[in-house]
C-alpha cells in the first residue's frame, strides 16, 4: 500500500494529534515498507510525500519513547513502534491483500486512462471503495467498464461498423451509431449482446459482461441483498482486468 491510499484511508488525519500522525506514518514504514526503524529524517519525507507538514519530530520522538509505556523503542538503528502499540496499529489500519490489491488496481489506472470522463467514474468507484461502501463502488466500477466499452467501440471505424451492421441486421428503428451520446437510445444489455454478434469483443468479454451487469442490477436497486467487500473485488478486477484493460 502506498501511503498517500493509507491516508486518505484514515478519516481526518489532518486533524489527528501529532503523536498519531507519526504513529500512522511509522506504521506504514514498519508494514508496507518493510524498513525496521526510522529516523526523524525518513519521517519527515514521508510526511512530505503526502504534503503534509510534519509535527517537530525532535520534540515528539524522544517524547514518545520517555512515555511509560513508550510508544517507540529507541534502538541503536533508529526508533521503532513499541510491540503493544504496533498491534493495536495493525488491527486499526491493517487490511486483507485482496483489498490492498484491489485498492492498488484502482490507484494506478488513471495513467492508463487518458478520457478524464472514465477518470470520473474510477475516482467515485475508488472513493466508494476505500470507505467500505460496496454497493456503490460496484455500480461505479460498472459505469467505468461501460463507459470505456463504448468509447472503445467508437475509436475505431472498422468497429463502429461492425457494431452498426449487428444494430441493423437486428431490425430495430434505431439508427446507426454515430456519436457516443447515440448509445443512450439502447439498452446496456443490448449493446452487449451486440459487440457479441459482431464480433468485435470475444466470448470471456461477454460472459464477464454478462455477469457484471447481472450484479449491478441486484446491487443498484433497493433490495436486501447484502452487499460484501468479496463482491466488490470480485466484480473491480473482473471490470478493470478483463474489460477495461483488454480493450485498449
């Protein structure tokens, strides 16, 4: 995990005491960073990595150590978090890998998106995500999969016209696709099952597909179907491996 996803995982860390700011960032050089013990000098830059102004760190670090119980261990190396404080660090800010992959798929798509339009869509479905709010990343992360599909149909003429051949062999009123806004008039199943008869996306695009859109049905409306974060990585990597990803 990258710390600027820790904090912005962490609710009002602005406002936090110094001493938790520091245990927070110490936290994540321990775990994420794999580094032993720091000094006021790595702290700092971490602190600054993220923008944020370091409390006076030769003021708080001795101070944190002299505490009975200390909250570090002053070591020849550096300061370390104390044993009891780095447990109840764990419990507190810790997550499953799945979610911390997840988490990362998210975080590093922008530079593989250059539309800021699908850039929108994966802010909200991360930003849903990280505050444990399922439901509505998976509707997210489907708008984001979409979007990209038709955009992805439309950059390209051969498939565009592919696509407009399946529409018209279908014998439907609606005419020819020829600006993206022109796939509001259709259903999203149905222009599934058209990149499908065209030919244009494979068969594992289209069962994905299939089954995402089946999910996003059962979540976007009200119900009582509970929602877990399992769903969700699920139905995020599926979106953004296997959809976004494949069609570039």
């Amino acid at each position: 995990m990258i710390l600027a996803d820790l904090i912005e995982s962490v609710p009002r860390f602005d406002a936090m005491s110094g001493v938790d700011q520091i245990l927070v960032v110490a936290w994540h050089l321990h775990t994420s960073k794999k580094i032993e013990a720091f000094d006021g000098e790595m702290l700092r830059r971490s602190f600054r990595s993220i923008h944020v102004e370091p409390p006076d760190l030769s003021v708080y670090l001795p101070r944190m150590a002299a505490k009975r119980p200390p909250q570090l261990l002053k070591t020849r190396a550096g300061y370390r978090i104390a044993g009891s404080v780095l447990r109840k660090l764990d419990a507190t800010y810790g997550k499953n890998p799945t979610a911390v992959a997840v988490s990362q798929i998210l975080s590093t798509l922008p530079d593989k998106l250059p539309d800021l339009n699908e850039q929108v869509f994966l802010k909200e479905a991360l930003s849903c995500y990280r505050i444990g709010a399922f439901r509505a990343s998976i509707v997210m992360a489907w708008n984001l999969a979409y979007d990209h599909l038709r955009r992805w149909v439309m950059a390209d003429a051969a498939r565009l016209n592919s696509f407009n051949a399946a529409l018209a062999a279908k014998g439907t009123k609606k005419g020819a696709i020829a600006k993206l806004e022109d796939f509001d008039d259709l259903k999203e199943s149905d222009v599934i099952e058209l990149c499908r008869s065209s030919k244009i996306i494979g068969k594992n695009v289209v069962d994905i597909l299939r089954k995402e859109i089946g999910r996003r049905n059962r979540v976007a409306h009200p119900s009582l179907v509970t929602v877990t974060q399992h769903q969700a990585d699920d139905a995020i990597s599926d979106l953004v491996n296997n959809v976004v990803l494949s069609l570039s």
